[in-house]
C-alpha cells in the first residue's frame, strides 16, 4: 500500500490539473481573443492589452482548494485519473469559475488574493 500525505497528493496532482484546465479554457481564451475590441476581464483594469496572451484565472477558490475538495472526498482512493476528472467536472460551468485576464492582472489577482487569506487568517 502507498502512504501519502494530503499535502503530496494535493502537489502532485496540481500540475496535471493545471495543464487540463488550461487546454479546456483555451476554446474561451481564443474566442476571447477574436473578438474586437479584446480586452482583459480584469475588474480594476479594463484595458486592451497588447500582449497575445489570455491566461485562466479561477473565480471562486483556488485550484489547490479545488483539489483539496475532492481529495479529501476520496480519502484512500489513489485511482489519479478518477480524481483529476471530477475535480476537472467541478470547475464547470467554466464561465462561472473563471475570469480571463492578462498576465499582470492575474498576478494582481492571484497577489490580492493571498493579501485577503492572510488578513482572514488573523
């Protein structure tokens, strides 16, 4: 029997959710890119951005939070493709979990968001 912690399973599985959600979203990112007058979701900063990049941001709670959701649904469950597609089906509908942003905004995002958990955490 293979011993992991949560926490090791939460990172191994990370990437490879990472690269799903990616390759999922990107349908939205390239329609989002099509269209005139393309500009970033970013909610403090509405301007068209200049770099051909759309990157994914999540909504609600934070890939890991999403992983850790169903992770600790499957306690002793190691089949990694069962898991990686239902933590996959929990992010959908895609367009009410996430927001489609330039990279500089979803550094801002991703910054503001750890800034609120610590401020939640006191």
């Amino acid at each position: 029997m293979i011993n992991i912690s949560e926490e090791d399973l939460i990172n191994l599985l990370d990437p490879k959710v990472a690269n799903r959600i990616k390759a999922i979203t990107k349908k939205i990112r390239d329609n989002l890119k099509d269209t005139k007058g393309f500009g970033c979701q970013g909610k403090n900063h509405k301007h068209k951005t200049e770099k051909d990049v759309l990157e994914s941001a999540h909504k609600i709670k934070d890939r890991k939070e999403y992983i850790k959701d169903v992770v600790n649904k499957k306690q002793g469950q190691l089949n990694i493709k069962v898991i990686v597609d239902e933590i996959i089906q929990n992010h959908y509908p895609l367009e009410d979990h996430f927001i489609f942003l330039c990279p500089d905004c979803h550094r801002l995002l991703t910054k503001e968001e750890k800034e609120a958990k610590k401020r939640k955490r006191k």
